[in-house]
C-alpha cells in the first residue's frame, strides 16, 4: 500500500475550513464532511488508487460522515499542529473547493446520497464504512457511464471536469500558458 498524500485527515479539515474562511464563508461540519468525502475520491481517481489521507468515511443517515474528524471537532477547532500540504494534493483541494463549495450542504447531502458508494453502505445499516475502492471505482468511471447510457440519475461530475488546470500567470498578473522545458538530445 502506497503512503497517503497527507499525514491525517486534519491537514485536509484544516485546509477546508481555513479556505472558507478566506472567502469569507462559514463552513458548516456536514459541509466539512462531503467535501472531505469528495476529495477523497478524486484524489483516489485522478492517482491512481493512492489515498489523500489515512480516512475512513461511514455512511450517516445524512451523509459520510469522518468519525475521527466529527469526535475532534464536536466542541469547537481543536489545537492540532499539522505540516502544510504539497502541490499536487493542495491544486485538487483547491479544485473540490471551486467545484462544489458554493453548493449548500444539503445540495451536497443530496448529490452524495444518490451515488453508489454511500447508498450501498448505508442499505447495508447505519455507520457501515463506505470503502475507498467503491469511492474509486464509481467517481472514476462516470464518463464510461456518461458514453454508454447517456446521463445517469446518480452521476457525478468526471475527474478530468473536477481537477482545474493549473493557471500560470507572468509578472503582470496575466495568465500564460506554461509548457513544460525539456532539453533538447544531444547528437
């Protein structure tokens, strides 16, 4: 098993709240909890079956709920040190933020509790772990799903429609496109 991208769920709690702070947006513990969900998800998508964070998330009646996350949180932002998080896991948080944090958290109770993942947990019974290869295997294969059957009630937006790109921007402000320098092969 290859190492998570962060040390605990509580780099990506943190990144979450402190981003809704900055824009100045309450973000409320159900929200908290989808949008963890959901990067999960992605992440495990868009690489390639390795985890953002050492998460379990359980099907609650309103939605995936991370009990560690929700026991540490029930009295308030507990004092946790935490390192800051690399490129590549904070350029998708960024994303799941842009993508889904304007959506309410009952917008997104909704959207989550019709895709497969959650709801095959919970028919099983409340607090039923949601795994993360039915998180991978369902968010990453909704264009399939997209090609064969046409839009499907439960479908959930594609990774590559989720994951922005990366905007560059010169000294002015102006965004650029970036190509990537490789030398050229020696003769």
């Amino acid at each position: 098993m290859r190492p998570t991208a962060v040390e605990s769920c509580f780099e990506v709690a943190f990144w979450f709240l402190d981003r809704a702070q900055d824009d100045g947006e309450y973000l409320q513990p159900q929200k908290l909890h989808r949008l963890m969900y959901l990067a999960q998800a992605y992440f495990g998508v868009l690489q390639g079956g390795a985890k953002l964070m050492p998460a379990t998330f359980v099907a609650g009646d309103e939605g995936p709920i991370e009990p560690t996350v929700f026991r540490a949180f029930e009295r308030g932002r507990p004092s946790v040190t935490f390192k800051p998080i690399e490129e590549v896991p904070r350029h998708l948080l960024d994303s799941i933020w842009r993508q889904f944090g304007a959506h309410s958290a009952e917008h997104l109770n909704k959207l989550i509790k019709r895709h497969p993942p959650y709801a095959d947990a919970l028919s099983l019974a409340p607090a039923t772990e949601i795994t993360f290869d039915s998180m991978v295997d369902f968010y990453g294969t909704q264009e399939l799903a997209r090609k064969t059957s046409g839009a499907a009630v439960n479908d959930a937006p594609t990774a590559d429609k989720v994951l922005r790109p990366k905007v560059m921007r010169n000294a002015t402000g102006k965004p650029v496109t970036a190509v990537r320098w490789t030398p050229k092969r020696a003769k």
